[in-house]
C-alpha cells in the first residue's frame, strides 16, 4: 500500500470523522501562530512528500521559530534555533521536561521505561539509572577499559577482512551493543552470535522503519491507521522480540541473583524491586525493568553505531581529513599502545572531526519529543498542559550564526585560529536540558576510543572515488540514517 492511497484513505476518514466530532480549531487557544488545519486532518495539506523535517522549515520560513502544526488532529509545538530551544529546554527546563510519543513505538512503550515516562516515575528511573551506570562505570572495571577491550576485539575482527569490502553496520552496531550489554546483561556477545545479531537486526529494522516515510505518516494518523497492515507492525513484533529476549534474561539473574553482590544493571534493579516490594505505587516494578532496558539497549546501541557508520563515510569523501587524524593519532599516541581518554585532550583536531561528525550527522534532527508539563508561558503564548513540542535540534545544529558553512561537512567549525577545540552552544546532539540523553559521557567516550582505534591501525578505502560519493540520508524522521555502503579496512 503506498503513501499515496494512504492519504487518500487519511482524508475519506478524517471527512467522516468529522461530521461527528468537530474540528481541532477549537482546542487551539493561545498557541503559537501556525498554517489553519483541516478537521481532524490537520495540517496534512502543508506537509512536503520528503518528510516532516523538510515541512518544518518551510513553515519556519513563514512562520518564525516558534510555530503550531497538527499532526493529524493533535496540535505540536514546533521550536527553531538556538534561542528558542535553549529558552524552553534549558531556562524553562522543568515546563518542558515531559515526554512526548513516538507514534511507532508507542504500543510497547506506552509510557514506560525510563526515555518515555513522565512524571515521578521518569525522575525516579532517571535518577536510578544513572546511579547505577555511574557505579558500574567506576567499578572494578571501568567503561573506558571495557570500550578499550571491545575496540581490541574489533580491530581482530577487522584483519581477517583482509582488505575486502565490507558493510560495516553490524559490525558497528556490535561493539556498541557490547557495551550496554557488559552493562546491562553483565556478558559480551561474540559477533556471530546468531541470537545476538537477530537481536540488531531488529533494532536497526525498527530504528530505520520509524525514520522512514512511512514512519512520518504513521505520526500524522496513528489512531486510525493502527488498525491497518503496516511496517508499524513490524516495529511492534520486532521490540516485542526483544522484550521476550530481556524478559527471558531477567528470570536467569532471578534465579542466580546474589544479593551481596549485584553483577550489573539488571541485578541491581532487582534487589530494588524486593525493597520495595511492599510498596504502593513503586515505580520498580516488571514492566518499568524490562522497558528501561529496552531503552538503554535501544539507545546505547542505534546512535552511536550510527554515528560511526556515518563517520567513516565522511571520511572516505573527505580522506585528506583522515589522513590528518591519523597523523594527530601517530604524534600523540604512536602505533603500540592503546588509545586513551587522556589523550582526547591533546587531539584537538580529532576532537573536531568527531564533533563535526556528530554535528553533520543531525542524528535525531527533531529530538525525541518532549510536552510541556503545565500550562506554560513562552514568549507570549500560553501553551497547555501536555502539549507536544518537537525542538528542531537540526535548526540548532546548522545554524548559520554559529557554524559559517552550517551544510558543509568541515571540522573547522570546532578549531579556532591556533588549532585548538573551542567551544560552541549550537553544539548539543544529546539534546540540553532535563531530558539530555543520559548516555552522552560513555556515547563520547566510545565514539572517541573506536575512531582513533580504527584510524590508528587501519587506513580506509572504498569503490567509490571520494567525488562520487554521497552523503544524503537513507532515511531522515525521528532518526537520520546513513546510507548504506561498503568499505576496505587496509591495515596501516
């Protein structure tokens, strides 16, 4: 079924809906300006065919930075530029501190886990996993060594490629999973590991499914077209996969649990469930355990995965930039020892490469959704209680007051003059404020430790002369994701 017929079926039975209920224009009160919607259709006519991004800066165009849409019958703040981001996330923090959904994944979360509560239970899952992701950082071994270990495995890995051309997104999407799972699960998993690959393969699925376009009008009219056959469904059986996956971890660290000494994530988690078992209205309970750590496998492994993958893209169009890199790694490290946190700060030019990595990227280019806990003030407009806002973290990251050539790929944007990193406030791919993404210190540690690894032993090739190669995103919605391409690991 294609978008096309989808729409049209969209507009059949939003018209009939609304002989009965009315129109959204009711409901809209002191919201910001934005383009007159259709009853129950909402702003559908306003969208561009590329996808919600791209209808958002038109209408900024039009509009300014802080605007309305619907989306479908469901009105969204939209906010554009640093300012206003900055003004909501971080000088109105607590106002804009919940959550709002994603449409494709909302079935299995429906509100819990720690990225997509609210409320009390938000504060408490978020305060309890980093407690805990912090003392499993700094314990007996620290997250820095256990990305070292990894990073060893992957170069071994690397070198039986001999040089060939390889699709490196599983690879990527292994290491990075490696991690959360010596977190999460307290074990590694081989790269072969048929269950464990089964187990990214549905994260990548579902993480490029809810991108797609298909994803974008799912959002738009989710409460009637879940009721149709619909890559929304594969999304659906795919976490449902991985929740029976953790579920089923869960009861074996039930069963063997030492209460004088928690192994990990999911240990420590359980020893607070019995605490409180008494209870009422603990948030430590099955289903908030088994949809945290969903979340943070989900989060932990997706994002940076891709980072890399888009990373080394970058660098095969742009080869004299790794040559560089390489030449920084060869002066401050050498080609014997393993790269270090330390040593981050006496690579300013790799530091920038990987910002203007994360920077170019534009990950999660309209953010995870947040909505407005009380009925909030901003700028003039009243926006009520629970209303969704979409910060356009894409605006934040290209905008052109901060980086002189905002679409160009060019570390330059984090050096100043005398070569050395400087600091940008456009600069926030973990988003700002209350909601910041609770990985970012071990997501930076990883991203620095896997790039100055590969680069330290390996050079990079591909088919394609550097001219010939494209950038443009695969998919760009709730997340960017990087087209798919191969690569040569030649040993340096």
């Amino acid at each position: 079924m294609d978008s096309g017929l989808l729409l049209l079926l969209a507009a059949l039975l939003g018209l009939l809906l609304f002989l009965t209920r009315g129109t959204p224009s009711s409901r809209r009160g002191h919201l910001p300006p934005g383009p007159k919607p259709l009853p129950l259709l909402g702003n559908v006519l306003q969208m561009d065919r590329r996808g919600l991004l791209k209808s958002f800066l038109a209408l900024r165009d039009k509009y300014g930075d802080v605007f309305t849409i619907f989306l479908g019958s469901r009105p969204v703040v939209v906010l554009c530029g640093p300012e206003a981001v900055k003004e909501a996330l971080v000088e109105k923090a607590e106002e804009f501190s919940g959550r709002g959904p994603i449409a494709m994944v909302d079935s299995v979360f429906q509100g819990h886990g720690v990225i997509f509560s609210n409320g009390n239970t938000w504060k408490t899952l978020r305060r309890f996993s980093l407690a805990t992701l912090r003392d499993f950082g700094m314990g007996k071994r620290s997250i820095e060594e256990r990305i070292q270990d990894e990073a060893q495995c992957l170069v071994e890995e690397l070198q039986k490629s001999r040089g060939s051309l390889m699709d490196p997104t599983f690879l990527f999407h292994s290491i990075t999973a490696n991690i959360i799972c010596s977190i999460v699960f307290g074990e590694r998993f081989s790269y072969h590991d048929d269950q464990f690959q089964e187990l990214l393969n549905k994260f990548n699925e579902t993480f490029t499914l809810a991108s797609s376009v298909w994803g974008q009008l799912f959002e738009l009219f989710s409460s009637f077209l879940k009721f149709f056959p619909g890559p929304h469904r594969r999304c659906q059986s795919n976490l449902e996969f991985i929740n029976a996956y953790i579920a089923d971890n869960v009861e074996k660290h039930r069963q063997s649990l030492d209460p004088s000494a928690p192994r990990d994530f999911i240990d420590v988690y359980l020893l607070r469930m019995e605490k409180e078992k008494g209870i009422s209205g603990t948030e430590f309970h099955h289903k908030n355990l088994i949809l945290t750590v969903l979340s943070l496998f989900f989060a932990g492994t997706e994002t940076t995965s891709t980072t890399l993958r888009y990373g080394l893209l970058m660098l095969l169009k742009y080869p004299s930039v790794a040559e560089k890199v390489q030449d920084e790694i060869d002066q401050v490290i050498g080609r014997n020892r393993t790269p270090e946190i330390k040593d981050r700060a006496k690579m300013p030019y790799t530091e920038a490469v990987i910002y203007e990595i994360q920077r170019f990227s534009d990950l999660i280019p309209m953010s995870v959704p947040h909505c407005v806990t009380q009925d909030t003030s901003f700028r003039g407009y009243l926006i009520p209680k629970g209303t969704e806002v979409y910060p356009l973290l894409s605006t934040v990251l290209h905008d052109p007051k901060h980086f002189e050539k905002p679409y160009a790929f060019d570390p330059n944007h984090f050096l100043d003059a005398q070569g050395s990193v400087k600091k940008n406030e456009a600069f926030i791919p973990f988003s700002s404020g209350k909601r910041i993404c609770l990985g970012e210190g071990i997501a930076r540690m990883e991203l620095f430790l896997f790039f100055t690894t590969i680069l330290q032993n390996f050079s990079l090739s591909s088919s394609m002369v550097p001219a010939d190669i494209d950038l443009t995103p695969r998919e760009s919605g709730v997340g960017t994701v990087p087209p798919t391409y191969t690569i040569q690991f030649l040993p340096r």
